[in-house]
C-alpha cells in the first residue's frame, strides 16, 4: 500500500478480510497474517476520521468566530 487508500477502499478492503477470515480453509497462520493486515487498516482508517474530525472542529470555530 504504497498510496494513499480512501476511507471506503479501507472498508472493503476490511470487507474482503473479514471474508477470507470466516473461511474454514483458512490456516492458522494465514489467518494471523490477515488479522495483522487488518489491524493495520483499521489503524489508518481511525487516522483518517481523526483527521477528518479535527478539521470539521476547526471549521465550527472558524464559522463560530465569524459569527
């Protein structure tokens, strides 16, 4: 994952995940490599809505100020 993913790439791709997770061929060990990879998405998923927040709080000020 070299660029930049959007927040709706990183749902699907959670998606996709959560899939091959539930499938009983699965190994034991590729199931700890998909968690891991997960893990990690949903880590920058959570990066993203922070951001995300942050701006909209300042946005609200900014407009609170100027009111």
């Amino acid at each position: 994952m070299g660029e930049e993913l959007t927040l709706e790439e990183y749902f699907s791709g959670l998606e996709e995940i959560i899939e091959k997770m539930q499938d009983t061929e699965v190994s034991l060990e590729d199931s700890f490599a998909l968690y891991e990879q997960g893990m990690k998405m949903l880590k920058n998923c959570n990066q993203k809505i922070d951001a995300v927040e942050k701006k909209m709080l300042k946005m609200n000020v900014k407009i609170k100020n100027t009111c």
